[in-house]
C-alpha cells in the first residue's frame, strides 16, 4: 500500500478536521518513516527480488519493530500520547491513523508480517500477487478519500488549491512510479529515499491544508 494509507489520511480529515493534513500523512506513514533508518542502522532487512510479488520486487525479510502487530499497537500509542496536545479525540484518531498502516500492510503483503518480534507466525492476504487487484483497491480508496477530504476541507485561496491537487499529483506519479518503474537500486537507496520523501510530503501537505478548510494551524 502506498496511496492507500494517503487515503486514510485524507479521510479522516470530516472526523478530525482540526488535524492537519500533514499530520494526518505522518500518522499513516510513520512505521514507513522509521522503517529506513532502521534498515541503514541494520536492524531490519529487506531484499530487492523482483518477482517476489507481482506489484512490488521487495522482500521484507526482518521487520518486527516497525511492522509487527505489537509493534504497530505500540507505535500508535506512542504517536497518540505524543499527540495529545491536540485533543484528547484528535490524539486518539491520529492513534487509529497509525495503526491503519499495519491493517492495510496486512492486506496486501505476501505472509510476511509478525504478529510480535521473534514470532514465527506471519500475516499476509497478498493482495499484491495481483496488480490488477492491487490497483483497483488503491486507486478506488485514493478517489474516496480526496473526496471526502475536498469536501470537508475546501479551499480557501489558490494556493490551497494548487498546492493540494500538486501533491494529489505527485502521490500518483510516484504510485505509478513505484509499480511500474524498475526496481530500486539498492537497499540503502530505498532508506535514504524513505528518509527524504517523508518530511517532504508531510511539509507540503502541511502547507496545502493550512490554505484549505478549517484547520490547528
């Protein structure tokens, strides 16, 4: 999943409209932000294989403290209670915003995700042994959630409208990208892109949301 945890994001904005965007993209991300300064420090592993599954060449070998069911619980709680100057609500949706990373992983990952770290039971649905699939079930959250996002939050001035539909745009191009494009180079490069791409999305979807709807500034 990569747009399809943006959705989430986007969708929660009618339930907290007064958690910005950007926030709202950490929340769903955030195991994804730790993920590669793990994978530079060596605590977690993954393999560029392409062929692994259909939709992506990467093979996550050993994750489970960022994406083991236990580990996701204590991640939402952590983002949660860090969050909770926002509002005791507010802090509690950005904790389901987090935890919906590991629900959507466990839909379209192969049986690669622990339950806890050291546990030999592993989750999966492999939703992404099929592109078609795949598509159909990111593409159609992605759509509902920019709907409900829009109407919730409409902008207020031209840069709330450009700055939104220019990051609706780049999602998709680096979706498309991720899906279709050659395989990464290296691991070190999907680390330091992960590394990069975070704070940028979460900057400039801070930045679309400020110009639209009624948000915590």
């Amino acid at each position: 999943m990569f747009i399809g945890h943006a959705a989430v994001a986007l969708a929660a904005k009618p339930l907290a409209p007064r958690v910005n965007l950007g926030l709202a993209l950490v929340a769903v991300f955030l195991v994804d932000l730790i993920w590669p300064v793990f994978l530079l420090a060596g605590i977690e592993q993954v393999k560029i294989d392409p062929g692994n599954t259909a939709f992506t060449p990467l093979d996550f070998l050993h994750y489970p403290w960022t994406h083991s069911l236990v580990a996701a619980i204590a991640w939402s709680f952590l983002f949660s209670l860090a969050s909770i100057r926002t509002g005791k609500f507010e802090a509690l949706i950005l904790g389901l915003l987090v935890f919906s990373h590991w629900l959507l992983d466990a839909l379209s990952h192969r049986p690669d995700l622990p339950l806890w770290p050291g546990s030999e039971q592993m989750i999966g649905l492999g939703l992404w042994y099929s592109v078609p699939a795949t598509l159909a079930v990111e593409l159609s959250m992605f759509a509902i959630g920019i709907a409900l996002y829009v109407r919730a939050a409409p902008a207020r001035d031209r840069t709330g409208f450009l700055a939104f539909w220019g990051l609706i745009a780049f999602l998709l191009v680096a979706y498309f990208g991720n899906a279709f494009g050659p395989p990464p180079p290296s691991v070190q490069a999907i680390a330091i892109i992960g590394i990069i791409s975070g704070p940028v999305l979460g900057l400039w979807a801070w930045w679309a949301d400020r110009h639209r709807g009624a948000t915590t500034g």
